[in-house]
C-alpha cells in the first residue's frame, strides 16, 4: 500500500486544488510515481477522461489539472464521484465518469454508501498502484452536519489512515479562527489526523504574521507546515466561475491598436467556463464576466458559455433582460459565440424531456437549428477542422442538434454552425487551439468593427498552463516545509497530537 496525504480546507476556494496540485508537481519532480485523488467533487467544470476501450468519462477539472502536475493523463479514478448542481436542491451523479443518477435532500442518505464504497474501492485500487497518492477534500472537514455520512474529508481520512493538513485562506480574513475553531469542532478519531496547517494566499510582511502563527502552533500543538504568498497567475482551470471575479486573468497590452472586449454571460448554471480562460491569456482581449445587459451591449464579442441547466438559464436570460442585449448584439452584426448549452439557447427550438422535462421551449433564434436532449451524454475529444486549421476540443452534453438549417455554414464540430456574425459549437476547450483562437478573434474583430486589433502571433495556451503548474512546484518548494510534509507523507499522522475541547470530549 502506498503512502497518502489528505489536503483538507477551512471553506470551499481556500485553496485545495492549487495546493494538491502544486505537491503533485513537487513530488512528480523528485521522481516519486504520484496521483490524485479527490472522493467527491462537486463542480460543473468538467474535464474528459478518455478510458483504455476509447470511451469517454468526466472528472473535475481541478483533477485534471492535478493530474498534469504529476504527468498523467486524466482518469476517471482520479474522482471517482463527480456532482454536477442543476438546481439548488438536485444535482447529476457522475460516477467513475458515467451519470448514473441524480441526488436530491430526499435521497441523499440512501445514496451515499453506494457512493462511499466506490470511493473507497478506487482509492485502494490507486493506491496498489502508485507510490504516493495525494488526495483533496471537499468544502470544509467542520461540516459537523454532514460528518456522519462524509467520505470525502475525514471519513476518508479515517477509512485510509490518512495524515491531514488544512488550508485557510489569509486573504478572506479570520484565518486563525477558522484554523482553530475547524480543528475545534472535530471529535478526537479526527483530530489524531490533523497534522498541520497551511497559510495560502498571504500578502504583506511575513515579520507581522509570524506572532500568529507561533501563538496558533502552541494553541492546537500543529506547526504550520508553511505560507504560500497570493499570486494574481495561478487562475486558469478554476473549479468555480465565481472564482474568477468579474475580470478574468491579467492580459498584455495589445499588439495592435484595438483592444477587444468580450462579454462572457455569467449563468446560473455555467458550466466550464473554463472556455473563456484561453480568450484571456491573449495580448489586448479584455474578458469580463457579466450579468449586466449595459455590459452585452458595449463588449465587441458576447460568449454564452454552457450551461447545467440550458432551459431554466435561458429562462433567466430572458427574465434579466440579457435575451434582448445578445439579440441586439446579432442584429447590429457583432459577434455573439454559443458554446455547448450556450449554442443550444441560440436555437430556434429545444425539446427536453431529460434535463428540465420542459418539453418543447423556443430558443433565441439567432440560429436556425433545432435542439433535442437524449439520455446518454456526449462524451468525447475530437479533433477536427474550422477556419482552415486543426481544431481539439472535448465534448459533454445531453442535447443534440436534431435540424440544421440550409443556410448555414459549418463551424466547429460536427454539428457547429454560423450563420453571419453569430456562432454556435458544442466543443468545449477550442480556443486552447492556437491558431484557430488566432484566426476566430481577428474575425470577430472584423465583425465588431475592430479592425485596429491583431491576434499575438505567439500565444501559446499549452505552454502557459504547463507553467502555471511549474509555478504550483515552485511555490511549495520555496514556501513550504517540504521536509515536515514527506515525513507526514512518508509515515503518516503525527502521534501525541494534543486534542481540543469541545471535540476532545466528544
């Protein structure tokens, strides 16, 4: 059996996934045969994982990028329990990559041993095979509410003797608190495998932090393992669009004379809005997130982006007044792109008797096409052409286009089309093309009347990731006590730890 360590957090967005990743990369350096892990994932930012018999399967994205830092392709295994939110009270259940069913309030407690054991079996099955699995948590391991049931925090931990540490995120503020209250709060089984703590997203003098952090190692008796400093970078591949802010990534200045502005509609339901990530890495395009009509009507290109739920955000896009911008956007000749749900909303029609069960509901219009949702998703990474160049995408959705309209013209994928300045694709993750990014923003410019604007020449989207997570590496060898978290690696929770009340006497 191999050796493991859980990185647990003091909220959701403290920063597990970066951190996981970034020991990946570390470890995958000095050569040790590493993967992650994370039980339950709960995102509608997927990745495709492409199994031995050719099928394909979903896993976080976060896992997926994990599992570059330890180069890897992505694996079904690495998470083997995916919910994907389409309401606030159901979710789909994505198990070992394949949707098997939906978890609701009422059947969440019949579900859950079903999903513990597959997650228990796969972790046991990674770690006969690898030398070091470094597995994540999900949301808090203090969700006292929920401990009875959980696999995926410390019931993990527990089921696979694991050494834990916990991430807080300085730069929400009351870091402290939550350190101590969430060691606090578990009873003492748990506590014996909190091992320490890890301060992410520090900025200022490490001298005025020092205080708290010797007074926190005396309070719980575990060191802080290390303070990992706030890097604007480290935002591509985020788990959650909410991560993002209004304002995606940090762009270079243009190289022509014309910046370019694009609209990405903030959806309910978004999902991989990742697609917009490799948008924002070029010179001179400037990509904001919005839900504001006034904000459609002055970008140059608007981007729907997909969606968990195509039918109900459609619904809000026309309750916000959004509906009217985008078609007003089109009228005017300026670009509007649609990317999977997103596409599917510019429809002429929708039938869905599988998502929503709405039945028949009228599209936007802005393409003639008819879309109708089956059972089984789409599930793939195909590779095609488009504006005369190489395409690569991957591809998760129930709906297909059952109607293609004669005067349209083929875009992106099988069933990709334009028709004037409006664009639609199911293919998620084609900008990461160079050369067809390239050649789509200079029309889009052209459409939009920018003609001042011009496409760096040397953007490259795979190398930009690629050292994202190098710069993940780094900041674990630089900032952390590489040596402490090998030994918890290495021999597991430390022994003697103290416990605290109240869960001490618990």
């Amino acid at each position: 059996m191999s050796h493991g360590l859980l990185v647990a957090g003091t909220t959701s967005d403290a920063g597990k996934s970066v951190v996981t990743a970034g020991i990946c990369r570390w470890l995958a350096r000095r050569g040790v045969k590493v993967a992650p892990f994370k039980a339950q994932n709960m995102s509608n930012n997927s990745a495709i994982a492409i199994r031995a018999d050719g099928t394909g399967g979903e896993i976080g994205r976060a896992q997926a990028l994990q599992a570059a830092a330890c180069g890897l392709e992505p694996d079904v295994r690495f998470n083997p329990v995916l919910l994907k939110p389409g309401s606030d009270l159901s979710s789909q259940v994505v198990l070992l990559g394949d949707a098997v069913d939906h978890i609701t309030a009422e059947n969440f407690r019949s579900l859950k041993p079903r999903l513990a054991e597959v997650a228990f079996a796969t972790l046991a099955e990674l770690r006969a095979e690898y030398d070091v699995v470094v597995c994540e948590g999900a949301g808090s391991p203090a969700e006292i509410n929920l401990r009875d049931a959980d696999f995926v925090n410390m019931g993990l931990a527990r089921q696979a003797g694991l050494p834990v540490v916990v991430v807080g995120d300085i730069d929400r503020g009351g870091v402290f608190a939550s350190f101590f209250g969430t060691l606090a709060l578990l009873d003492a089984a748990d506590q014996a495998l909190l091992s320490g703590f890890i301060v992410n997203k520090f900025r200022g003098s490490l001298d005025l932090l020092a205080p708290g952090l010797r007074t926190l190692e005396q309070l719980t008796g575990r060191p802080v393992l290390g303070t990992l400093p706030f890097d604007l970078d480290l935002w591509l591949d985020a788990e959650d669009s909410l991560a993002y802010g209004r304002v995606l990534g940090r762009p270079a200045a243009p190289r022509g004379e014309h910046w370019l502005r694009v609209a990405v509609v903030r959806l309910p339901r978004v999902s991989n809005a990742t697609d917009a990530e490799a948008l924002a890495v070029e010179p001179g395009v400037a990509v904001r997130f919005t839900a504001e009509p006034a904000e459609v009507a002055a970008a140059d290109l608007v981007v729907v982006p997909g969606s968990k739920s195509t039918v109900a955000d459609l619904a809000w896009l026309r309750e916000t007044g959004l509906a009217d911008a985008i078609g007003a956007h089109a009228a005017a000749g300026r670009p509007v792109l649609g990317i999977c749900g997103g596409y599917q909303m510019l429809a002429r029609s929708i039938r869905d008797d599988v998502e929503s069960r709405a039945g028949e509901v009228t599209g936007l219009g802005l393409l003639d096409v008819d879309v109708e949702f089956a059972p089984g998703k789409v599930l793939g990474r195909p590779v095609g052409t488009a504006l005369d160049t190489e395409v690569r995408g991957y591809e998760i959705h129930h709906g297909r286009i059952s109607r293609i309209g004669r005067r349209l013209t083929p875009f992106v994928g099988d069933d990709g089309v334009s028709s004037g300045s409006v664009f639609g694709t199911h293919w998620h993750g084609a900008f990461e093309s160079d050369e067809f990014r390239r050649r789509f923003l200079r029309l889009a410019a052209d459409l939009a009347g920018r003609d001042g604007f011009e496409p760096a020449p040397d953007t490259e989207f795979a190398a930009i990731r690629q050292a994202t997570v190098d710069r993940l590496g780094d900041l674990v060898e630089e900032h952390l006590d590489t040596e402490a978290l090998w030994r918890l690696i290495e021999q597991g929770p430390s022994a003697g730890l103290p416990l605290l009340a109240p869960g001490a006497t618990r």
